[in-house]
C-alpha cells in the first residue's frame, strides 16, 4: 500500500492514515469495492498501533469513505464516496478559514491561495488520469 507516514510531525498519525486513504481514492489508486488491509495487518505494516488504525478507520466510516463487513473485512464503499451536501460545504468552509487566515498573516495573496488550490486539484485530475 501507499501509505507514508510522517511519525515526527505535528498531524496525528490517525489523520495522516485518513488524508492518505482519502488521497488514494481522490488519485483513483483506490477504488470503489477495493480492499483495506484489516486493522492489525495496517498497524504491523507500518509500524503503528492497532488503535490509531482503528481510529482512523472509524472516522473514513462515519464519514462514508469505506465500509467495515465482520466477513468481507474493510472495503472503500462500493456506491462510491458521498456527494458534497451542504453540511460538508459548511465543515470544508470553516476548515478553510485558519488556513486562509494564516496565509494572509504570511502575506500570501489571494491569487497566489487560489494558484496553489488549482496546482493541487490539477496534481490530482493528473495522477488519477494516470491511474484509472
């Protein structure tokens, strides 16, 4: 699996697993009805606790990212990821605020904000289309 964790960084390592799971299937390197590893596999792999796994597995369910079968093991959802409603647009627009401010306290431009979000949206269209 991709999964690289920084284990000296300030991001907890259970949000690190998420973002990287989001960005595999977001690079089309996951895709719908694809496997996870079971959790103690994951946390043996890399070299985390079994917990932190499971944390981050419990939060990519809730948030509709992966299904959890007792049989079938940890699944990305098969019905693919739920659109963007209006509850997500609210928890992506206030997630968007501290770094907006912060980036404006750096003396980041909006254009060079808005630059940096397209290189990133087309870094992502790139690699999925590599990928798919």
């Amino acid at each position: 699996m991709f999964i690289q964790l920084e284990l000296e960084s300030a991001e907890p390592i259970y949000i690190q697993l998420q973002h990287q799971i989001i960005e595999g299937i977001a690079k089309k390197k996951l895709h719908p009805g694809d496997a996870l590893p079971s959790v103690r596999s994951l946390a043996a792999d890399i070299g985390i606790n079994l917990h932190t796994v499971n944390k981050a597995y419990q939060q990519l369910k809730q948030d509709g990212f992966i299904l959890i079968h007792r049989q079938k093991g940890v699944v990305i959802n098969p019905d693919g990821v739920p659109k963007a409603d209006k509850a997500f647009r609210k928890q992506l627009k206030s997630s968007l605020h501290p770094l907006i401010s912060n980036s404006i306290c750096r003396g980041l431009t909006e254009e060079e904000f808005k630059e940096m979000c397209s290189d990133i949206f087309t870094e992502f269209k790139e690699e999925g289309e590599i990928h798919e």
